[in-house]
C-alpha cells in the first residue's frame, strides 16, 4: 500500500502546461483519425500500455499535412533552441515508416522557408540492395560527406536507429541528430527486472541513443503531453491509466 500510495502522490504532482498549438493538432488529428488510441495494448517488450501510436495509419492527405507540420515546428524549434547543430543536407528516413515521414517533413519545411530548406535533398533506403539498374542500398541523394537528419516514427530498443547509424556511416555521412514523432519517456525493458515491474534506474532508448552517440534526439511529442492532452479534455480514465503507466515505467533521462 506504501509504494502505491507514493505513486499516486508522485502522480498528483505532474505540472499542468499548455501544449503548444501544433502539438495540440497534431495529437487531435491523431485522435480523430484513431492513430493513437487507447485502451489495452501487449507491446513487443511484453509490457501492456494502455496507449498505441501507429504511425502507419498516416496514409491520407490530410494526416500527412498535420504530422509534416508537427515535424517541421518541432524541427524548427529544435534548430532555433541549439544553434551548435546544423541545418542538414539530407533528411534521411530508414525504410519503411521512415520513408513518406521524411519526404513529406521536407515539403513542409521548404514551404516554411525555401530559402534555408529549398536545396535540402532526401534519401532512404532499402531493406535489400539492389544488384542491378542504379544499384545500391539507397534511394535519393548519396549521403557521402552529407550532414544527415534522420526522421522515423519512434525509437523502440534502439536497434533500428544503430541499424541507420551504420547505414549513413557506410555511406560516408554523418548523423547530426535524429526526431521521431513520439518518446514514449519509458526505460529499455530487461529480463531481470519482471518487465519493469521492479524500480530499476534504466535509460530509456532514446536516452541511450543520445548517451551511446553523443546525438541528440527529439520528440513532436513525449508521454507527458499525452498525459497533459488527457487533463485538457477530462478523460480521467485514461490520464490515470498513462500516470500509472508514466510512473511504472519512467525512464531516467
């Protein structure tokens, strides 16, 4: 009873904030468009959330449009607030989810401004190399000596990320960060740890993508905005069920 009654004060204690406006919008049209959902999910960890983002379920105009903004601002933002990293040469998005992720992101930021974003390139690549025509593992602009952005959907374990890493450093380039849509704010499940149920200090994955490279990472969204989404629209159902889910899991990045 002690350890859960110092969960739900831990709980009570997360700060209300008002969620910019394209986090806001993008995570209605996420709702709307049931792209994320909630009820009773088993991830490929073992661990049940009570949430599911699908990032392939973007597959009309309409939904492109709002997470090629939301993109964009948090990639924007994201430049502005660390002006140590550079505007990238080429916007790289790993197959297959990655791939209209980058390409539609591009759009939208040379639609911003086509000044800074009009001779950025994009480039992916494929899941088998091709041995004839072109030939290659990528399709689009060479990454040789090319400062890469890498855009996906999100960062799970980490093994796809370190996958790409390889793939840009084969090829000559030089990841100078990565943003995916959601961090999920949880640690790396272990099979010490009963899926997470015993508190173990653990990074989460994209905690240990940032310590592991020395990279930076960023969200469109964390677990915390959903949480504050939840409280805006007083669906205390889910919000509880996320704390629970936030405080059991929370990684310590």
């Amino acid at each position: 009873m002690a350890g859960q009654n110092e969960r739900e004060t831990e709980n009570d204690r997360l700060p209300s904030y008002k969620l910019p406006s394209f986090k806001y919008h993008f995570l209605s049209s996420c709702l709307s468009a049931n792209v994320l959902t909630f009820g009773t999910y088993t991830l490929k960890s073992g661990r049940t959330s009570p949430y599911f983002f699908n990032a392939g379920a973007f597959h009309d105009a309409h939904l492109l449009s709002a997470i090629a903004t939301a993109y964009a601002h948090t990639i924007t933002n994201f430049l502005k607030a660390n002006p140590e990293v550079p505007c990238p040469d080429i916007l790289f998005g790993p197959a297959y989810k990655g791939i209209p992720l980058a390409c539609c992101t591009l759009l939208e930021l040379r639609r911003i401004d086509p000044t800074k974003w009009g001779k950025v390139k994009y480039s992916f690549n494929r899941k088998e190399k091709k041995d004839h025509g072109e030939g290659g593992g990528l399709v689009g602009a060479g990454l040789k000596d090319a400062k890469v952005m890498v855009i996906d959907d999100v960062i799970t374990a980490g093994t796809a990320m370190r996958q790409t890493m390889e793939i840009v450093r084969e090829e000559g380039g030089k990841v100078i960060a990565f943003v995916v849509a959601v961090d999920r704010m949880e640690r790396m499940p272990s099979s010490t740890d009963n899926m997470g149920r015993l508190v173990v200090p653990r990074l989460s994955a994209m905690g240990h993508i940032r310590k592991e490279y020395g990279i930076p990472a960023v969200s469109i969204v964390t677990l915390d905005d959903l949480i504050e989404l939840l409280r805006q629209k007083g669906n205390e159902t889910d919000l509880e069920r996320l704390k629970e889910y936030r405080n059991l899991y929370l990684a310590t990045d």
